[in-house]
C-alpha cells in the first residue's frame, strides 16, 4: 500500500468573516489549488462533461413470435403438453367420486399424521426444552 506523504497534504483555512474583501476582486474568489501529486496526476486532459440529451419516448414494443425450435420436425416424440402429464388420459377416464374421496382421504391422513406427530414429539421436546433452559438460568444466576 503506498502512503501518500505530507507535502501533498493542503492545509485549507476557513474564513467565516463576511468581509467584502472577494468583491474588491471583480467578485469572483480565486482558490489556490496545488497541482496533485504526481502519482495521482492524469496524463491526459479531462474532457468536458456533454450536455445532457432530453428523454425521449419509449419506442412502442415489438411482438413477440413463438420461436420454431425444431424447425424440421425430427422431435416430435419429445413434445408433450402440460395436460398429458398431470391429468389422466381421456379413454379410462375415473367417476367423479374417485376424485372427490381420494382429496379427502389424502388431506385427513395428512392432517392427522400432522396432529399425532406433535403430540408425539412435540410435548416432550418443550418440556425438554424447558428444563434446559432452567437449567441455564440457574447457572446464569450462581
């Protein structure tokens, strides 16, 4: 790392005073700044910032094609639609009421093994939970 040393360093007064003394001046105050050191110093002149441009309107949006990406047709076994893979097939289509108790089931053995699970491991967790952290104050306090 490469310290910078203490003759570069500017020591720069304040004047809080409201004298009159930048007016006698043509009312622009000169500021005296030492050139930076030189392994700080650019070699090149710093350009002029651009003026800013006025914003423009936003171009209308182009539309969007669907992209033929099997322009030859060489996988047509690999396309498949969302409705062959998450709905049954239309020839052995199942009565309604296979679908009706087959959510039921499904959601009662769920909220059960859910219920039966806490009471299982729950209960002895938070009195175990509850004398460690007993234990804890106790030791915190002798």
């Amino acid at each position: 790392m490469m310290m910078v040393s203490d003759d570069c360093l500017v020591e720069c007064p304040i004047d809080d005073d409201d004298d009159d003394d930048d007016k006698d001046s043509g009312g622009e105050e000169q500021i005296n700044i030492p050139p930076p050191p030189p392994e700080f110093a650019s070699k090149e002149l710093t350009p002029s910032p651009k003026p800013p441009t006025p914003p423009t309107a936003p171009a209308p949006p182009t539309p969007t094609y669907h992209v033929n990406r099997d322009p030859y047709g060489i996988n047509q076994h690999l396309k498949v639609e969302v409705r062959d893979v998450l709905t049954e097939p239309s020839t052995p289509h199942s009565v309604d009421w296979v679908w009706l108790y087959s959510i039921v089931g499904f959601e009662t053995v769920r909220i059960w093994t859910y219920r039966c699970l806490s009471l299982l491991f729950a209960v002895p967790f938070a009195l175990l939970a509850g004398i460690f952290l007993a234990l804890l104050a106790w030791l915190h306090v002798w």
